[in-house]
C-alpha cells in the first residue's frame, strides 16, 4: 500500500453531475488507492487545472455544454505530450466511437454505477493511462 493521494480532475458545467461522479468514485476507489478531487465547470478552468496540479486522471463529462468532454479530451491530448489518462462519461453508448477518436482511455456510462467506477478509475490510476483489461 502506497501513501501516495492521487488526483482526479472532474468536469461537468453541472455541479449536480459532478457530485455524483465523485460519489460514483469515491475517495479510495480500491483499498490500495486514495484520491482527491479538484473540479471545472468549462474548458478554461479544465486546462487551468492541468496546468497547475498534477493530475492523475481526468473524468469529464461527455454531456457538459457548451463543451462536451470528448471535446475536451481530444484538445487536451492534442496540446500536450503528458496528458493525463482520461475518462469520459457518456449517455449512449453509440458515442465510443467518438470518444475513441479522441483518444479518450476509458469511457462510462451515464448514470454511473459506483462498482464500474472504481474498478475503471482505479484500473486508470494504476496502469497510468493504459487501457485496463476489460
């Protein structure tokens, strides 16, 4: 077991979808990993968080507007070589193919389910970005 808190990046333009993603993950999605949380509500502040902390995984919202998280996550990985590993939530499942060209690693599905969550963040969080088995 590691001391090490690593930090989640949430984004959603709802406050209300951003509780329950972090409810969804919990602060130790699996009993070897703790987590924090630091929030964005838009794109500017995502990028802004990016900058300034190091983020372990982003979990953004594939339903915000004006900017959905797959937007987000193909600009993201677009503009920097040390993208953290991403996750996006999604409504409908027809939308992975978007999320795959994004280079999105992970997607779930809306609403969450809290066992999926963990598994997927916590699969994130130890493989560093690569793709956890399904």
């Amino acid at each position: 077991m590691t001391d090490r808190v690593y930090t989640v990046l949430l984004y959603s333009d709802d406050p209300q979808v951003r509780d329950r993603m972090r409810l969804a993950v919990g602060t130790r999605p699996a009993h070897d990993l703790t987590v924090e949380f630091v929030e964005a509500s838009d794109y500017g502040q995502c990028v802004r968080l990016v900058d300034e902390y190091e983020v372990d995984l982003m979990l953004l919202d594939g339903e915000a507007s004006p900017a959905g998280g797959i937007g987000i996550a193909r600009q993201i990985k677009d503009d920097r070589d040390d993208a953290p590993p991403t996750c996006v939530v999604i409504a409908r499942a027809a939308d992975r193919w978007l999320a795959a060209y994004a280079h999105v690693d992970a997607t779930l599905m809306h609403p969450l389910d809290p066992v999926t969550t963990g598994q997927t963040v916590a699969g994130l969080l130890r493989a560093g970005g690569a793709v956890p088995a399904a």
